[in-house]
C-alpha cells in the first residue's frame, strides 16, 4: 500500500523518514505538489478577496528551495549516520508572524512588505534543528488583529478548507487551513486570545496554547506581549505533543521563558484518564453578547450542536474512567473580553510604536515637509483598519487621565479571572479538577464576510478561549465532531499552569475513544 | 449610544498615536472604538476589593522557575549587514530621516 | 530683594558594565562608526525580547547602598512610551512607580566648612537612546549607543546655590568612580545633568514655577548656567514678570541659555509595566553578596584617616580623592609603620606628581606601597639621604626593581662610616693647604666649600652632618 504523502501524520513522516521508508526530499515534493494543487495564488498585496474562490490561500511566501535544501540537509544526516532529530524530514508551516532569516516576515501587514528579517524566531530554529523541514509563511489576521484571517493586506486571504465560502479563523487561520488540507503536517502559530484554538476549531485540527512561559516568544512579532503564547497546529494529539516537545524550554532570548524542565509528553500520552477528574461549568455553556445595535449587553445558551458535541465528549472520557464534575463555577469568564479589550490594546498599541518607517519596513513614498509627517504618513499608509484601532484604543485606555478606570481596573479583573482557575485546579480545593472542559467557539466557522467590520462582534468569537491567556494557563482544542453541514466543531481542555502534558493526555484518550466514529473518516471538502 | 469618544478627543489620539487616515477610515473606526469602549464599561459593575492586585502575567513566577539575569558577556551580533540592509535611508552608516521641527524661540 | 535658590539636580549615569543592558552588544561604543555596534534586540527589529544583564543591577544596587537608598527586594521595568527618531522600540525601559529605589542622599562638603545634605527621590534603572544629529536639514541617527544602561537619579529640592550643584556632582562623580561602576566622565555623556531651577524670596516656605536647564554637562557648565538662569529669573521678577515653567537649553560654547518647549505640553508617555521582563528580584542572598562588595566611603574614609592617622581635612581629602590613591596610602601606612603623616607627605608632595605625569592610577603603579615604605625607610634610617630617597621613586617605577637592589647596585648608600669619611676629609684639607690657611685665619664660612668638596667627592653619599662635624675637628682642631 502506499500512502499518500501529504495526508501522513508528523509522527509517522518523522518515523518513516528516520527508517529510510522516505526520503525528506520525496516527502517534501510531495507536499509541495500537493500545495500546487489545494493552494491557489498567494495573498498578496492589493490582492483580490475573492479570486479562485475554491482554493484554501494558505500561504503568503512559499519556501521552495530553501525546503528542498533543508530536506536535503535530513538526508545527508541520516545517509552518514547521524540522529536527524524527532521531526526528521517534516514539513510545516510557519505563521507569518514569525522572523525566519532571509525570509519576507509581514505579520500580513503592508508596512512590513519589504522586511526581510535578519534573524530566525527561536521556536522556527528549534524545529528545523529537530529535523523539520519549513514549506513558507502562512497567512494571518494582520498583525494577528482578528478572528477571521480577513483583516490580512494579502489578499486573497485562507478559506476554510471544509467550506471554502467560510473562514478558516483567525488569526492563526493559515495556520489552521494548511495543516487541515495537508499543507504540512504541522504549523507553528499563536495564540493571544483564541488565535490557534478558535482556527483550530474552526478547521477540524488540533491546536494547542501551551502555558505562558513554556515556549520562546523570541522571533514572535507582538500583539499582546504578556499574553502571546507560541503554540502548535496539527492534525492529531500524538503531533502536537510531538511539536511542543521540539520547541519547549527555556531560551537565553526569552527573560520571561521558565527554567521549568520538559516532561517527556509523548510518553504520557498513553496514560488513560483513569481518575483524572475533569470539569463541566455552566459559565462556558452560555455567551455574553452585545447586540450590534443598541450595544446592549444579552445572554444566551450556546447552539445544541455545540453543547451536544462537548457533553458527548464528556460521556467518553467518563467512559474510560474520568471523572466528570458538574457545575463549576466559572463566574469571571465573561468578563474575558471587555478586560481583553484594554489589556491587549494598551500592549499593542506600545508593540506597535515601533514601525515608523524609520529603521525597517514600509516608508512612505511621498515628499514630506518633517519627521513627524513622515511617521503619520508611513504609519497611515501602512497599517491596515485593526491595527489602527488597536492603536487607537489603546492609547486612550493608557492616557493618563483614564488609566485607573480602564487599564488598572481590567488588570484586576484579570487577577478575578486567574483566581476562578486556581480555585478549581486546588488540589485542596472543592473541585479539584485536572481539566476543564469546554467548548472552543461559540459558533462553527462563520461565512466570510459575515462577521469582519463589526470589531466587538468579532471579538466576540474569542469568548471561551480568552480566559485561559488571561490566567496564562495552557488550552487544546481537539475536533469533536461536524455538524449538519459538516462543519467542525471543537471541544477545549483547560488545564493549570504547565499541565500540557495531562491535556494531551485526555485528547489522547479523547481520540483513541472515538476513532471509529464516522465523523472521523470524513476529510476537508478540499482534499476529497 | 452615548459617545464617549467624540471627534475631537478622537483628533488628538490620532495626532499622538502618529497617523494619518482618510475622513472614512476615521468615521469607522471612531465608531468602532465607541463600540467597543461600551463593551468595556461591563468592567465598570464588577465589584472589586480595593487591594485586589493587578495581575501583569498569568502566570505567577515563582523564583524556582524564572530564569536568571544574564551573564555580562559580550557577544557581538552576526546580522549587522543584514539589519543596515532593512534600513529605508542609510548614508555613510547612518540611518537618514527628515529634520524634526524646531521648537526653540529665543 | 534677597533670594533664596532652589534647585534640583537630574542625573543621568551610564554604567561601566560590559555589555548593554537587554542586549549582549558592548556598552561603550566610543568612537566607533555609526551602526556597528548593533543587533536586533537593541535596533529594536520586530519579534525581540530584553534580556536583562546582571551586572546592570548589581552596579545599580552598589549605587543605591552608597546613597543610603532604600533598596526594593521586587522592582519592575515599565514602558515609557513615545517617538524619537533615536528611540528604536517608540518606547524606552525604564522603571516608574515601582523603581530600584527610593530615598537615600548624599553629604556634599563645601569648601567654606559646610556640609549639604542632598537628598535623593528617586533611583532607577533605563536604557539609553541612540545618537542623532543635523545635517543639511536631515537627522542622521546612530544606534550604537541605544541600550547602554543608565541609572537615574533624582534629588529633592535641597541646592541652594550653583556652587553647591557644582560640589553635587564632584562628590556624585568621585563615588561612582570609587564605586568602579561608571567612568563618570562627563565629556564623554557617562555623567549628564538636568538642572531644575527656581527662586523664592528668603524666608518664603513655598515653591515657585521653576525651569528645567538640559545639557548642563559639565562641572563648570553647572555653576555657570545656574547663575546665569538665576540672574535672569531675578530680572523677571524684579521687572514684575513672573517665571514660567520653560524647558531651557544650555549652550556651552556660547555660555547662553535658550528657551526649548513649554512644560504644560509635557507629553504623556502612558507608562505601563514592561511585560517582556520579569521583575528584578533582589532576593537577601543576591544583596549580601553584591553588598559585600561595598567598600569603606570617600568621606568616611576621609573622617577616619584624620581621626586614625591625624592628617589634616586638606591632605586627607585629597589622600581620598581616588580611592586607589587612599588605598595605596593605607598600604603604604601599613608597610610602613611608622607616622602616616609622613607618608601622606611622600605621597602628596612626589608620588601624586609622579601620577600626574604619568597618568597612571596609583594602583597602577611599580612603585609599589611596600617599596614606596622602604625607600622612606631606606631616608630614615639614614642610608641614603632625601635627595636620593626621591630619585629613587622614579628609579623604583621605571626599572620595577626593589629601592634596596636599586641603592646596592648603584653604590648609592650614604657615605657614613666615619673612618672612611675622616680619611677623605683629611685627603680634601691636605689637597688645599691655601683654603685651609685662610679658614684657620678667621674665614670659617669656607666651611660650606669644604663640605661641597667632600660632597663631589663622594656624589653626595657623605651624611653632612657627620662631614660637618669631621671638618671643623680637623680645621679647629
């Protein structure tokens, strides 16, 4: 039998390639031809939305030959007998919102159209050194600015690849789109409020934020830097763990990457969930929104098919001996976003100060009479809508006149937040939990274009991943299931602080449990 | 809906913040940030102990697992070619940029 | 009217670490061609992360001691934010609310007998910007400089004249350098002074508006552009104007001071805690083992070495100028043993013009303490005599050989041996029967010839008093 190369998980690539079943370089045409048929044109600047409207639009810089060298590089390792690494010959995707030596790194902005980064972000060196191999950048919400990948200034931006009239998310929606129509095994994105989970979700792929702290940010392009987490987009739990292992630790780049040491997370994955106890909160099965209108506030439970896919996966993991709590008590999760609002605006406005057209990227091509119209014009021409509402927001949340009624009282809420956690992971505590489960959007994927321009709805979609970087605690969001028109639906796993491992764990469990449903056997419109 | 941020309170964020935008640009987004600023003011109900602390990370940082100041070695970087060649305006090593205006009256 | 002064000082203190302080390029770039020294991190390139140097911290923590501070077991970095073309990130580190640390202050001597206590709001750590100039109407901007670490220090309103500031800064400047954590050298920007300057009518317990002078960077530039700003704050008054918060410019070569920017326009610079790094976690083992390291103070060495040794206020505060030169002095007492003050005199009268001239470090020097002790022995005890004793510091210091060595194998040890010496007077009054004659006739102040013939004939070796003595046996006798 032989395989279809694009649709093999990182591990069995990995696996192969290590036993010589495959060269990295046979591994790496293959995707790359594969790319050539899914993919479709390139985002790119002033790029038609809707062009080739059946095609997924992954990419925003395809790496041909430096993939084809990098695989090369596997081969001859393991042709002299040397240890490839754990990713040998893997290929994976890179959201372009990480440096990548030599590399356009855009952060799918137009003012950073020219920058060619001079140095590789950590997690990208720490995954070519584990043998993977990079197939290009992939496409983003600008500056990660978004839930839908539609504020990107490369157009056409990712459709999703089981319904390419809908989005892929965001704003690791590239991410999300190439690792689910086999563009990759693997993905490297991030996630600030939901940006590689609610994708994730969205595109029937797993996808993890591990714990602040547990992997570099070096080489990551900021948005919100005390709630940036680099994380990993696969197609199953065994890759994603597979993934953190590569790229977890401590990094002298990094002041705020913990000296913790590594578990081995592989080698926990086939633990059971045998007496972990595990949470169900009515706080994460209701939704606080505001009308588009009035701005009033309203609540309402979350659609069927989404709780129905949460407690089946519930009913599972009881099955295999988990213990399944009910009614925990969550009752700051709605004030995620609001706090989400001023806390992430106030940093990238600040992150955001330094493209200015002065040392690097876009600098306005007109006359200027001084300095100052220099930075309004540069900045005015290349920054896209969120950015600048960002920007925007976040100076006058920070002013000094309001910084004590906005950004000190959502930096205490976000304490509230982080407390609602640490009371049910007490392991002295009333609930004791091991995880909590919940669902990862409030919604499966939206038609593009039904929701982009409405910044608080949009935002919106973020409402049950949020929490977690408010609180700095670690998420995975696993497929649990489509709905009747076939669209994913994904269930989340919220653990403590460097709990990684145990997630994977249940999603492990989780996955074994349900192998034979027939959702399972059922693949992205696109790669039918 | 009450406005809280109005056109010119919007105008002197949009000087400080350094931009320059298009009338339409600056009729969505000021109608965004009043949108948003709305949903912001939930905060405003939530009753909080004066000594509640604000928290800067998630993570609390223990000393245990926070990594230690760096030694004081130099390490002279590899990519200096590579950072002048980003630069929009370089002559003689310096980075060129217009003049600032001057401000001095005596 | 009379006046009474009021001024603040701003000190900005670059560090003598090695590297800068959230980068590993170098931290003193003088001299260098613009742009060499940089890397992502301090260019402030998309994507990177400070990491924090030690010894910045550690450099600051001795300072902070020095002054008497209060030092914070949790301290933490905050964003200043702003733009400037020489501020790569539009956003310095710096700290805010939370600094290094507070309080403190510093004893200020002055001249006419008067201590200042100069006390201290504020101590904390930054990171420097980078260089920009004009040319032809363009700004060129250098960023070797960014990301040097400086530390800020704030006084209270406690200088009440421009000799005061003037006397601020030498003390500030002598202890940083005592401290080795900053060359101080003000021509070169390792020290840099913002002057806040206001006048009251004496007697008054309020504050008026007050001026903010820039760029007062040298010692002489204070005083002069503090008179000068207090003169013209004078005239305002006296002509009925009031004195508005002006930012001032001092210019040093035209010695004039010029009005920048009005301070109600004060931009916002929207601080918020810097979340790219932790806080600085001074925990007791890390304190104890960087304040082990807190040597003796000038002024309180100054005060033991006139209680300890009886030196005099002037000597000894000159032996505490440079704390390499009080600890050679020390050393040298020590090897010694016999009275400082004539080791303070050997010291402030020969070897501090040796250094002078030398430019060396007394530390530096081959004139050891040790052989500095024995070469005042060596006078002493009579074996050579002063003349010789100070050709031999230079001797000591050029041929690094021990002043004993040096006297044995150059044959320098005085001629005291009172046989050798009786034969050689006898030899000089029998070679000059006529000089011998019209001495005995009454002329007794050819003495002083006779002893000149000895001296030449023994190259000075002759203990004079003992020559004496010998001649005016044999000629009287």
């Amino acid at each position: 039998m032989t395989d279809y190369i694009p649709a093999l998980s990182a591990h069995e690539i990995a696996r192969k390639v290590r036993r010589g079943e495959y060269t990295a370089r046979q591994v790496t045409e293959a995707v790359l031809a594969h790319i050539a048929r899914v993919d479709g044109c390139p985002g790119q600047l002033d790029g038609d939305p809707n062009a080739e409207p059946d095609r997924v639009h992954a990419f925003i810089t395809l790496t041909a030959e430096r993939a084809l060298a990098q695989a090369d590089a596997v081969d001859a390792k393991i042709a002299a007998g040397e240890d490839p690494g754990p990713l040998a010959g893997v290929p994976f995707t890179v959201k372009d919102i990480f440096t990548v030596k030599g590399t356009l790194s855009s952060a799918a902005s137009r003012i950073l159209e020219n920058f060619i980064a001079p140095y590789t972000a950590t997690p990208v060196a720490r995954l070519e050194a584990a043998g993977g191999v990079i197939l290009g950048k992939v496409n983003l919400d600008e500056f990660t600015f978004g839930s839908s990948n539609e504020s990107s200034a490369y157009q056409p931006s990712p459709r999703n690849p089981w319904n390419p009239a809908r989005v892929p998310g965001g704003s690791s929606g590239g991410s999300a789109a190439a690792v689910a129509a086999w563009e990759g095994a693997l993905s490297l994105g991030t996630d600030t409020a939901g940006s590689i989970r609610q994708p994730a979700a969205f595109c029937g792929v797993v996808g993890l934020k591990p714990t602040y702290g547990r992997v570099s940010r070096y080489g990551l392009i900021a948005f919100g830097s005390s709630l940036d987490t680099t994380g990993s987009l696969a197609r199953n739990v065994t890759d994603a763990a597979l993934m953190l292992q590569a790229m977890a630790g401590a990094d002298p780049h990094d002041g705020t990457a913990v000296t913790l040491p590594v578990p081995d997370y592989l080698a926990a994955l086939p633990r059971g969930v045998e007496g972990l106890r595990i949470g169900l909160s009515p706080d994460y099965f209701r939704i606080t929104y505001p009308d588009p209108q009035s701005g009033e506030l309203y609540e309402e439970p979350l659609p069927d098919e989404i709780r129905a896919a949460v407690m089946h996966a519930a009913e599972v993991l009881a099955a295999q001996g988990a213990e399944i709590v009910e009614d925990v008590p969550m009752p700051h999760t709605r004030y995620g976003i609001p706090a989400y609002f001023v806390i992430s605006r106030v940093e990238a406005a600040s992150n955001l100060h330094r493209f200015d057209g002065v040392k690097y990227g876009y600098r306005t091509p007109q006359k200027v009479r001084d300095l100052h119209e220099m930075y309004r014009k540069s900045r005015g021409e290349g920054f896209g809508l969120q950015p600048k509402l960002r920007i925007l927001m976040g100076m006058y949340v920070s002013a000094a006149q309001y910084s004590a009624q906005y950004y000190n009282r959502a930096l205490k809420i976000r304490t509230l937040i982080r407390r609602d956690f640490e009371a049910v992971f007490d392991p002295q505590g009333a609930y004791r939990l091991d995880a909590l489960l919940t669902p990862t959007t409030p919604t499966p994927a939206f038609p593009i274009g039904g929701v982009y321009g409405d910044s608080v709805l949009m935002q919106y979609a973020d409402q049950l991943t949020v929490a977690a970087n408010h609180a700095g605690i670690p998420g995975i969001s696993l497929p649990g299931g489509l709905n009747a028109e076939g669209l994913p639906l994904g269930i989340q796993l919220l653990g403590p602080d460097f709990s990684e491992s145990t997630l994977f764990r249940i999603g492990y469990a989780y996955e074994q449990a349900t192998a034979e449903e027939a959702w399972r056997a059922t693949r992205p419109l696109v790669v039918r | 809906m009450q406005e809280e941020i109005s056109p010119e309170i919007f105008n002197h964020m949009v000087e400080l913040a350094a931009l320059e935008l298009t009338p339409e640009e600056a009729a969505y987004l000021r109608g965004q940030l009043n949108k948003q600023l709305q949903a912001v003011h939930a905060l405003q109900v939530i009753p909080l102990d004066e000594d509640t602390p604000i928290a800067s990370h998630g993570v609390p940082y223990p000393p245990e697992i926070s990594p230690a100041p760096r030694a004081d070695e130099w390490h002279p970087d590899p990519n200096r070619e590579d950072i002048i060649a980003q630069m929009p305006a370089v002559e003689d090593g310096y980075i060129v940029v217009p003049d600032i205006p001057h401000e001095e009256l005596e | 009217m009379e006046y009474e002064i009021i001024i603040g000082l701003e000190t900005h203190i670059q560090l003598n670490t090695t590297t800068k302080i959230f980068c590993s390029c170098k931290a003193d770039s003088w001299g260098e061609a613009p742009n060499t020294n940089i890397c992502p991190v301090c260019v402030g390139l998309p994507g990177v992360l400070p990491v924090l140097n030690r010894s910045a911290v550690e450099k600051a923590v001795l300072l902070a001691a020095a002054m008497q501070a209060e030092i914070r077991p949790l301290s933490y970095f905050d964003r200043k934010n702003y733009f400037y073309p020489d501020l790569p990130k539009g956003y310095q580190i710096s700290q805010y609310d939370r600094s290094l640390a507070y309080g403190g202050h510093l004893e200020v001597p002055m001249p006419e007998g008067y201590v200042r206590r100069v006390r201290i709001h504020k101590l904390h750590i930054e990171e420097d910007a980078g260089k920009t100039k004009n040319e032809n109407g363009r700004r060129l901007i250098d960023f070797n400089r960014c990301g040097v670490p400086l530390i800020e220090m704030v006084t209270a309103p406690d200088i009440r004249t421009a000799d005061e500031a003037a006397q601020y800064l030498i003390r500030l400047r002598q202890l940083l350098r005592w401290l080795g954590i900053s060359e101080a050298d003000m021509e070169k920007g390792h020290l840099r002074c913002d002057a806040n300057v206001s006048i009251r009518p004496l007697g008054a317990d309020y504050l008026n508006p007050k001026t903010e002078i820039k760029n007062v960077n040298s010692i002489d530039a204070v005083r002069t552009a503090i008179e000068a700003e207090v003169k013209r704050q004078s005239r305002e008054v006296e002509s009925g104007g009031k004195v508005k918060p002006w930012t001032l410019s001092w210019d040093e070569d035209s010695g004039r001071l010029s009005k920048m920017r009005s301070k109600e326009t004060e931009a916002d610079y929207r601080y918020f805690r810097e979340p790219d790094l932790l806080p600085i976690r001074l925990d007791e083992a890390w304190r104890q083992s960087i304040l082990a390291e807190l040597p003796e103070l000038p002024l309180a060495r100054r005060a033991r070495f006139m209680g300890q040794y009886g030196l005099l206020e002037y000597d000894a505060d000159l032996l505490t100028g440079e704390r390499s030169l009080s600890d050679y002095f020390e050393q040298t007492v020590q090897a010694y043993q016999g009275d400082p003050k004539r080791v303070a005199n050997w010291l402030l009268n020969d070897v501090m013009r040796m250094l002078n001239e030398r430019g060396k470090t007394a530390g530096a020097l081959n004139l050891t303490p040790q052989y500095l002790a024995e070469i005042i022995r060596l006078v002493d005890e009579g074996t050579v005599n002063t003349p010789t004793g100070k050709a031999l510091l230079e001797k000591t210091e050029s041929t690094e050989k021990s002043p004993r060595e040096i006297v044995a194998s150059e044959k320098l040890a005085r001629v005291s041996d009172t046989a050798a010496l009786r034969q050689m007077c006898e030899k000089i009054l029998a070679e000059n029967p006529e000089q011998v004659a019209r001495y005995r006739s009454g002329k007794i102040g050819l003495i002083g010839w006779f002893m000149g013939q000895v001296m030449q004939a023994t190259r000075g070796k002759a203990d004079p008093k003992a020559t004496r003595e010998l001649l005016q046996e044999l000629l009287d006798g």
